[in-house]
C-alpha cells in the first residue's frame, strides 16, 4: 500500500500526524511545528491514496504506515487516528517512541454503544451522507475531505473501529487493548468523562491526559497554536 504523505522539516524525533475518519493530510495544515520533521499521511481510501475494497481495521491501517517509518516516531492520531495510532504502537512497538491521541475514537460507553449498529447500517446505505449526519456540524474543510472519502471506506473504517474481531473502540475491549501500550501517550480530550475515564487506565509512567473542555472534537484546529506547543513541549 503506497500511501499519500506530504513531508516538511528535518529536526527531532519525527511527527507522524494521522487523520481522523473521513479526513486527509490536509487536516494538519494549520499547525507549525517549526522545523520539527513531520510526515503526515493520507490513511488508505481517503485523500489521495489507494481505495482497496478491504483493509480497514485500526491494525490494517497502521500496518500500512510501517514503510514510512525509518525511525521511531511521535505518532500523533485524531479521533480514529488515534485508534490508528494506538494500533501502532501495541502491534509494532518499535516504531513508535510516544503517542499522543487527540480527541480518540475509543472508549465508547454503553450509551454510545447501543448506537453503533444503527450507524453501521445507515454507513452501508447511504455513505458519506450518513457520516456527515452523523457528526452534525464540522469546520468546511473536514467537510469536504468527508464528502470525497468512498462510502465504502467510511462504513469499513466504521466497522473496524467498533464491531469486526479485535476491534477496542468500545470502553471493555479499550481498556484490556490500552494496557498493551508500553510508551509514553499524551492523551489530550475535550469531554472531562473521557478524559477522566483514560487517566484511570494502566499507563506508561511517562503518560499525562489533559482535557480542553471548552473545545469541541476537532480541538486541534480550534487551537492549533496551543496544540502544537503543547506537543512540542511533552515530545
């Protein structure tokens, strides 16, 4: 699989930024990391890489991006990025040093369970339509990378996050998957539920959750500045 990435800088231990469902390498363009070496990703079936029919669990995904590691990476993951991410660092620990999740999409409570089939089903049906009914209002450019992602790739995506063999995104599978991380998260949320929920999990000692309570899911393009400093300053 020869993803999309685009690439900038040559300093530290390298950024790899990951993409929320929907999204594409274009959703970190507002956030300076200096000359920090960033390589952000266009996740399989979304952006400018290959759309294969299969392949879209959170293991599948970040399998893809091991040919792009060179060296061990700062792997930074929103939303389904961050299952991506975490799939990372549990199934090929040495190539990540530290993560940080933003916003993750795991750790669904039994309301938000209880959810997931019905959503799956609309997904089947009626694609990038149903996501965006779903997600209700989002900055315009995450809208426009969500309407041009196969809807296909959103209800497999979906699947593999919440209801194929493996997957954690609910909160008993997450909390047995989590506390297969050995590395250092920054766990950066905008619900206080979710983030006390994840600071109360086993961790890497190293580990900090913070919670933005004012922010909504995409807290890293309402705040880009803070998000990158804040990066920066723990990586």
């Amino acid at each position: 699989m020869e993803l999309h990435v685009r690439t900038r800088g040559s300093a530290g231990p390298p950024l790899l930024l990951v993409h929320g469902w929907g999204g594409d390498h274009r959703a970190w363009d507002a956030l300076d990391f200096g000359e920090r070496r960033v390589i952000a990703v266009d996740l399989r079936g979304h952006g400018e890489s290959p759309v294969p029919a299969t392949g879209y669990t959170p293991a599948d995904l970040a399998g893809d991006l091991l040919p792009l590691i060179e060296e061990p990476v700062v792997a930074v993951g929103h939303s389904m990025g961050g299952q991506v991410v975490t799939a990372l660092a549990v199934e090929h620990p040495s190539a990540v040093r530290a993560l940080v999740v933003v916003a993750p999409a795991y750790g669904a409570d039994e309301a938000e369970e209880r959810l997931i089939p019905g959503r799956l089903a609309a997904l089947r049906a009626d694609g990038a339509a149903a996501a965006s009914r779903q997600l209700g209002p989002l900055p315009a450019p995450v809208t426009e990378q969500l309407l041009a992602t196969p809807g296909h790739v959103l209800a497999e995506c979906y699947a593999g996050m919440y209801t194929r063999p493996g997957a954690f995104g609910v909160r008993r599978a997450a909390e047995r998957y989590l506390a297969r991380r050995t590395c250092p998260v920054l766990a950066v949320h905008n619900v206080p539920e979710a983030a006390r929920w994840e600071a109360g999990l086993p961790a890497h000692p190293g580990s900090t959750t913070v919670v933005w309570p004012e922010a909504g899911h995409f807290l890293h393009l309402e705040q880009p500045q803070r998000f990158a400093d804040l990066v920066l300053s723990g990586c």
